[in-house]
C-alpha cells in the first residue's frame, strides 16, 4: 500500500510541477511560447493532465483556462495522497515509513 501511495504522489508531484513550469513558461516566452522547445516538452508530459481537466470542467471555461484547472486538480489529489500516505503510516505505527 505504501509503495502504490509513493508512485502515485512522486506521479502527481512531477505533474504539479510540469504544469507549474508550462505556466512560468507561458508568463515569460510570451508569443514565441509555440516554439519554445521546453514549452513543447511541457504540453507533452502535461497532455494527460489537460484532458482529465477539459473532461471535468464546464464547457464554459476556455482552453485557455483549463491547464490553471489542471494544476488545480493535480493539487487537490496531492494533497489527498499525502494525507492517505500519512494515515497509512499512523495506522501501521511508521514501520516501513521512513
């Protein structure tokens, strides 16, 4: 159980921060963001988390929007993971939880 709880935190952590990265990128690249190659590389890893978010959200938020509700809902179920991890450990009395 705690094995399947690090993966999916360490799995959530790096799409909270390829989200984080794209957004920063998106603040300072400005126009030339289509062909800024580590942009590129951010909607690839962030793909999966942009098309949970457009299924989630309402058809009333623009595409525009939708990786800031992305990174929004990666958050969320970090933030969920973490505390099922730290339950977990309480209730095996933190054998194996180093």
């Amino acid at each position: 159980m705690l094995q399947f709880l690090n993966i999916a935190q360490l799995i959530l952590y790096i799409g909270g921060l390829a989200l984080a990265g794209q957004g920063l990128l998106f603040v300072l690249s400005g126009q030339r963001r289509a062909t800024n190659m580590f942009y590129q590389l951010f909607e690839i890893v962030n793909r999966p988390w942009i098309r949970l978010a457009r299924l989630i959200a309402p058809k009333k938020i623009s595409d525009t929007q939708i990786p800031f509700v992305a990174f929004c809902i990666v958050s969320v179920l970090y933030i969920a993971v973490t505390l099922a991890k730290i339950e977990h450990c309480v209730s095996v009395d933190m054998q194996g939880c180093k």
